[in-house]
C-alpha cells in the first residue's frame, strides 16, 4: 500500500485552539471525464493547439476499435468505492502522531466547484496536500512524459494546483501512490538527466515511494532516516524498500467517524499484505506475505461493525486463497461474529486444485465475489508465467465453483491477452470454450504489458536484452513489443476478436479491462446503495446500466460530501440549514 491508493489528496494540519486537521482526500470515480479511461498522451512540449488535434485523432482511433455492441460503456457515472490506502495511512497516524488528524474525502471529482469545497477543510495552518498518483497518467500509456492529473492538458493541471494555492500559498504537495515508483525510477535509475514536467517541478515538495505507513509517520515526527530521502531540482523522494517479506506492516484499519462512513456501507479491508507466488507477469509484491493476526482482524471487524453497522468488505489481498492457514483463520474468526459478514477479494483458482477444501469454507464465511487471476488457458503460456496448471483441470475448476456456489458468488474470469506462449489459434481456441461455458459472470481482460526491467518492482516478463522469452520491447518513439509467438499488434486484432465473439453470450458478461462502469469492484458500492446480491449481478452483467442506478450513486456521493464537510469545516460557521441537510 503506497502513501494513498488511486487518487487521493492529503490535507495536513496542526492542532490548535480550532480544529486544525490532517486531511486525505481520496478520489475515485476517476474515469468520469472527457475521455473516460480511453488512452490519452499529454506532451508537455505540444502547445494547446497541436494536443487537441493528436487528443481528437486519437480517440476517433480507439471509438472505430472498440465500439461494438456497448456493454455496459457508459462514462455517466463510474461505480468505485473507497480504496484503502488513505485509510491505512490514516489509521497509522491516528495510532501514532497524536497532534496530527487526518481526514478522508473521496470522489471529489465529483465536485463541479472543487476549489470552493476543498477551502471549508483549509485554514492558514494547512500545512500539506498529498496526492496519489495511481492514475496521474494514463495506465495504458508506459511512458511517464507528462504529469497528468485526471487526463487534463498540462495547463489545467497548473490551473488545478494554483487554485489550492490560492486558498493557501504556504501549503506543500505530497505525491504517493503506484506511479510514484516509475518517477522515482525514471529520475534515479534510468533516465537521471530527463527533465521533471512543469507542474511536478512547480508544485510538489515530497514524494513517497513504496508503502508508507512508517515513513510517513517518521516524517511528520520529524525521524525520517536520511538514507530513505533523495534529492532533485528541490524534490525530496522519500524511498522506502520494505517489501511484505521485510517487514512491511499490517494495521488495523479501523474507521473513524470524521471519515463519514455510512451505516451499512461496504468498505476495503487488509487482511494480508504481499504475493508468495511469482507470476512473471506481475509488478506488485511478490516477496512473501503478512498476515494479519486472528484476534487484530477480529477486534477491527468489531470496532467497525459497532461504530458504523459495516458487515460488508472488499478485500485487498493480492490473494485472497494464497493459503489454507489464511482461510482457517478468517474461517474461524468470521463465524465467530455476532452478523453476518460478506466479502469479495482477488483469488486464484489452482489453489483450489491443490487445496478444494478452501472454496466451501469460503462461501461459508460470506464470499459473494471473487476475481480470477485465470489469465491463459493455454498450457505452454501459463507454464512460462508461472501459472502452469493444465487448462483443462482450470477449466473444471471454474465449473465445479460455479455448482458450489451455485448463484450466490460473482465469479469474474481475469485474462491477459499476449502472454509469452499464446498464440493467435490458441487465443481463438480460448474464446470458443468462453463462448461454450456457463459458469462465469463476466470475462475481462488486459493487453499483455513489458517494461523494461530497470526497476525493482518490475516482472520477470521484460524487454531487457538477451531475457529467455525472446521478448523485444520499444519505448520510443511509440511503444510496441513483440516475443515468439505475438506482437503487441496481433495482441490488439484479438482483444477487438474476442469482442466480437463474446459479446453476445447468454449468461457471461465480457468487457475491456477499461471499461470501468461495473467493473468487479463496483459490486461494494452497488451494495452500499442498497442493491441486494442478486441485483448486483444483473447490474455487473447487463449491456445498459439502468438510471436509476447512476442516479442511486449520485444522490448517495453528494449526500457523503454534504455529510463530511459538515463534520470537518475548519473556516466556517455550520448554518442551522447546513444541518438540515444531513
């Protein structure tokens, strides 16, 4: 977990006589933009001019690829709930600094009059805005050329930090998050002399890489080991190297009532931290894991459900089944509670080939979703990414899950197209058994993507000369990849392919990994809109989201924000109005 995952800004305070607060505000929903999660490049060396002209050509490109038949495509309205980084942060300093608050504001791009709102939750003795960078460039641009705020020209990005200022000039930026790691490498590691993007130059102070829940606090106690902090044009990078296999820490995240949590709503919950298998394709922490213990998970589950009713979750596990120790556990501590929990998580279904005893046990305990690292059903590309498993014995799993649980679980199949191995008569040959299946709600996939191996964090899949996969890689001047048996180009054809043959299955569901309307992890907020499991399926399957559900979540998103800021206004009167409002 980085200093804040996906969107998030963070608004330190100092106590005093007023209510001075450190505050984090999450943002979500981050894809309800003028592009919508299509591929954009913001060049910060193009005038206004040239960039709208590439901007159009661009997205009139990816609309003749990708639309066919819309499934489920609308960008009214995404469907994220929170995500726990910020909150894992905010837990930390709450243990831990207690002249420090932080407060949680999420979906604040939501917010048509952000600078106004954001200015209740700031006074002159704001001292910080930390700002995840999850999503500050696209995820399917592998270049970091420009500091991309929400999609949005490098001068509106200027504008976006310049209105913070203006509320208070002496407030300093924090950046974390994912992307912080491909800053911190390209500045130090590969590419030192490449010149910093104007607003990031500008504006940001600190950066946090890697998880943050111990720098963090060192930093604002004034401890931080100078070893962890390097410097560039002013920028202090603060690099921390914990991994789950070194000491990386597992807290308990408890809510807190300024965070505006509402009764019954589903919310994200670590119960491990850290990958023990090594998919060659994965970046995440594949090291090791941590594991919560039994009476800290209950204590948390507890607190939470006494304080705001919270007996829903999504889990963040890398993987939720990565062993029958971890599931004897949240078995036991689960049917021990005094409700009902329900729960959905990532999940690998080989794990279920050596260990069958742990699905049973987890519909017991109140899975209702889980999302499939599948990947390949071929044989020889699932040996040479470390998902060697016959297809199919992968194949009869997924049935055999499906009879388990029968309607109670969403069942969500994960695949990467152009994998090392596949081919374009075995991807065809997958799609055909996708089309023959029944027992999988929805399929979704991502293009296969190489990096170039220069940083820690990055796959055994690069395209670093002379690697055993064959695998050729090009930056620059547009990316491209290509190994034995594909190419970056024959793994585009077959995502469009695959569209068209899946897109008219009778029971499963297919869509774009950035097709994020119902994407898997709307099933919480939909279920904190008051949808029941069985509805929540047929919303996640379903070709048109119905209004009602997009107006459902806007009334929902606007009253948290009303709520929040009546609860954390530093710099004004709350107005008996004001109240009646909640």
């Amino acid at each position: 977990m980085h200093l804040c995952t996906y969107y998030s800004i963070i608004i330190v305070t100092k106590e005093g006589i007023s209510v001075k607060k450190n505050r984090i505000i999450l943002l979500n929903d981050i894809f309800d933009n003028d592009i919508s999660g299509e591929t954009q490049q913001t060049l910060a060396d193009l005038d206004d001019e040239a960039f709208n002209k590439q901007h159009l050509e661009h997205v009139e490109k990816m609309n003749e690829k990708y639309e066919v038949k819309t499934i489920a495509s609308n960008n009214k309205y995404t469907f994220w709930s929170r995500y726990m980084g910020p909150y894992a942060v905010a837990s930390s300093v709450h243990e831990n600094c207690p002249d420090w608050e932080v407060i949680v504001i999420d979906w604040f791009t939501k917010i048509d009059n952000f600078h106004e709102y954001i200015s209740k939750f700031i006074d002159e003795d704001t001292i910080y805005i930390g700002l995840s960078t999850t999503f500050l460039v696209n995820t399917m641009n592998p270049r970091v050329q420009d500091f991309n705020l929400w999609f949005t020209r490098h001068r509106e990005l200027l504008e976006w930090f310049d209105g913070i200022k203006k509320i208070n000039p002496d407030i300093e930026f924090i950046l974390g998050g994912a992307i912080t790691d491909l800053f911190y490498k390209i500045h130090f590691i590969t590419r030192p002399e490449a010149k910093m993007p104007i607003a990031f130059e500008k504006h940001i102070n600190y950066v946090f890489n890697g998880y943050a829940e111990d720098t963090f606090i060192e930093f604002l106690n004034g401890e931080l080991d100078p070893k962890k902090v390097k410097e560039k044009n002013g920028i202090f990078f603060i690099n921390e190297t914990k991994m789950a296999s070194t000491g990386a820490k597992l807290l308990k995240g408890n809510y807190q009532h300024n965070m505006a949590i509402k009764a019954g709503e589903w919310v994200p919950l670590e119960i491990s931290k850290g990958c023990r298998f090594g998919c060659k394709f994965c970046f995440y922490d594949t090291r090791g894991t941590q594991i919560k213990g039994a009476d800290c998970l209950r204590e948390e589950l507890m607190y939470n459900y006494e304080n705001f009713g919270v007996t829903g979750y999504m889990l963040t596990d890398d993987t939720v089944n990565d062993s029958t120790e971890k599931i004897d556990m949240m078995h036991s501590v689960i049917k021990s509670l005094p409700f009902k929990m329900e729960w959905i998580s990532y999940c690998r279904p080989d794990m279920f080939h050596k260990f069958p005893e742990m699905w049973p046990k987890m519909i017991d305990m109140g899975c209702r979703g889980v999302f499939l690292g599948v990947e390949t059903l071929d044989h020889t590309a699932g040996k040479l990414a470390g998902k060697g498993l016959d297809p199919e014995k992968i194949k009869g799993i997924i049935n055999w899950m499906r009879e388990e649980a029968q309607d109670e679980v969403f069942i969500l199949a994960s695949m990467i197209i152009g994998l090392p191995g596949e081919t374009m008569e075995s991807l065809r040959l997958t799609a055909k058994w996708f089309q023959e299946q029944e027992a999988l709600d929805k399929i979704q996939y991502e293009l296969f993507f190489v990096s170039d191996g220069n940083d820690s964090k990055s796959p055994a899949f690069t395209g670093k000369p002379n690697n055993p996969y064959g695998i050729h890689l090009e930056y620059y001047p547009n990316y491209y990849w290509k190994h034995n048996t594909m190419d970056l180009r024959d793994a585009q054809a077959m995502a469009i392919e695959w569209e068209g043959m899946l897109v008219d299955h009778h029971k499963t569901a297919f869509e774009r990994h950035f097709s994020y309307n119902t994407n898997f992890w709307a099933y919480p907020r939909l279920r904190s809109l008051g949808y029941d499991h069985k509805e929540c399926v047929k919303i996640l399957t379903a070709k048109v989201v119905q209004q009602d559900v997009y107006d459902r979540n806007r009334k929902w998103i606007e009253h948290y924000h009303t709520e929040l800021k009546m609860i954390n206004m530093v710099n004004s009167h709350t107005t008996v109005k004001e109240l009646e409002l909640l």
